[in-house]
C-alpha cells in the first residue's frame, strides 16, 4: 500500500478541525469537490472510513479520531524541520499567514503592507481580516493579533505599541433633538447604534474616569456589525455611536460629528501579536516581528 502524501494528510487534518468541507477548502485553497475527491482517496488507500459526512455536518469516526490524534503533532514537527532548514536561507521566505480585527488591519497593519512586502519579497503575506476570536492553530494560522489581554495560556504574547481609543459621537442633527449626555448613565435615555460581535455579543459600552469604571447597557433600535455602515448611521443621525477614534477622527474634525462624554473615555486596550508557543517560530513570523518593532521605534 502506497503511503498517504503530505497533502492528503493535510487535507484530511484540516476537514477534522474545521468539521466542513466548504471551510477546509478555503483554508487549504481548493475546490470543495477536489477536496471531497482526496478524502475519498485517502480513505480508500486506507481501507477504513475517517470521516462520518451528513448534508450538515462532518464528524470524526473512531478511526479518523486516532489518526488526528497522530497526525497534528507529526505534521506540526514537519512543518518546523522546514522552518529550521528556511534558516539557512539569505533572507526569510515563504507563507506568513495572520489573522486581524477590522480596526488593526485598516488603521495600524495597511500602512505597513507596502514596505513590508518590498523589504522581504520572499515572503508570501496572507491577511485575513476577521472581529472574531480566531482559533489560530485549528485555522493554521502562524499568528493573530488582538486588542486585550485575554490570550489563551499555551501562547506566546508580544505587546505591540499601538493604540485604539475610544469615541463616542453624534451628529448635530441627532443633538438637536436630543440633549448632548453629561455622564455615561444618561446614556440609558439615547438611542445607541449598537454593534455585535460574529460570537453574537454585544459590544459593551465601557468608561473610565479618575480610576473609576463604568459599563453601560445601552439600549437602541438598530444593531449593526459592520463599522463603515455604523458610521453611516451616526452620520445620518439615527443615534449615538460608540467607536475607535480613527474610524470618526476626520468627521469630528469637518464638523459632521461632535464627540461627547470625553472626560470619560478608557484607557486604550493593549494590542498583542500572539502564536503559539509549542512551535519553533518561522522566519517569516520572525521577520514581521522585528519590522513591526523596528517601525514602531521609528515612529
């Protein structure tokens, strides 16, 4: 019997992660029929069913549970051999892939994308710009960043000196039929443009002011997902919107929008690059770190 090909074995580890084919194929970057078709194979070369497939959902057998079990570390010691031997490489090459919140990715990593690419045009970037909690070793990511401090134990943080702060805006249209809030309390009797998480949470509308904290249940008839579409709505004075600063700077500035309650503004969350710490880190990783650092330094 031939031995399965590292492809295949891929292939297979990243159906059982995802528990979908649809998914697995755009993380892998097949077809979802090319990769039905190597599981097939797979399964055949094997003589044993790996997968249980319903119109639904796929799950593991008891066979393809073992054979996760085997493969993840196997194939994650493959893939740091070919890191360590990247090492003799005059400069880093290959697939970085990240995975970044909406705000990050337009207002801190976009302006770095050009010079990043032109000083290692042997690395491959992949961004994929997502507002939720990423899995990033299930996803096969080689790192995420994250605003906050919330980071799962097996990983590996590095601060990065960036800051989002916090707005909260209307328009004069909306203050002209609304008073303007003098606490965060009086907030409770504002229609809020509210924004949702992809985990279906509620971005909570939190303040800071001499050491004291204040979280609000806002309350509010539309509830949105999408910032460009939120600024839309503040804009168009449909209520009060609570934002990152960057998203608003230049409408507060024209005099579009007024910004309100600034005493109370929080502190900035710290924004952490992440991976994972069983793993060597690949060159490419590597490379981003230190001109992140270095431009950072510069700035």
């Amino acid at each position: 019997m031939r031995q399965p090909s590292i492809s295949e074995m891929n292939a297979f580890v990243a159906v059982a992660e995802q528990k979908s084919f649809a998914k697995a194929a755009l993380q892998l970057g097949i077809s979802r029929s090319g990769l039905s078709e190597t599981i097939g194979v797979l399964e055949a070369r094997l003589g044993v069913r790996l997968l249980n497939r319903t119109t639904r959902s796929v799950g593991l057998t008891t066979a393809g549970e073992r054979l996760l079990t085997r493969l993840r570390p196997l194939l994650d010691e493959l893939a740091g051999a070919f890191d360590a031997i990247n090492s003799f490489r005059d400069k880093p090459a290959g697939l970085l892939r990240l995975t970044i919140p909406p705000p990050v990715s337009s207002f801190m990593l976009a302006p770095l994308l050009a010079r990043f690419l032109r000083e290692y045009p042997e690395i491959e970037l992949e961004v994929s710009v997502d507002a939720a909690l990423t899995d990033i070793v299930a996803r096969r990511f080689d790192a995420g960043i994250r605003a906050g401090e919330r980071l799962e134990r097996d990983m590996i943080a590095v601060r990065l000196d960036w800051r989002l702060e916090a707005a909260v805006v209307a328009s004069p249209a909306y203050l002209e039929r609304s008073p303007s809030p003098e606490k965060p309390s009086d907030l409770e009797r504002h229609d809020c443009i509210k924004f949702r998480f992809p985990s279906g949470l509620i971005f909570p509308w939190q303040f800071e002011k001499k050491g004291k904290r204040v979280e609000v249940a806002v309350t509010g008839r539309l509830t949105l997902n999408d910032e460009a579409l939120a600024v839309r709505a503040v804009l168009d004075g449909i209520g009060i919107l609570y934002t990152a600063s960057k998203y608003v700077a230049a409408d507060v500035v024209a005099g579009r929008l007024v910004p309100l309650l600034e005493d109370w503004y929080p502190t900035a969350a710290p924004i952490f690059l992440y991976y994972p710490s069983r793993r060597q880190v690949p060159l490419p990783l590597q490379a981003f770190i230190e001109f992140v650092r270095k431009d950072l330094k510069s700035a």
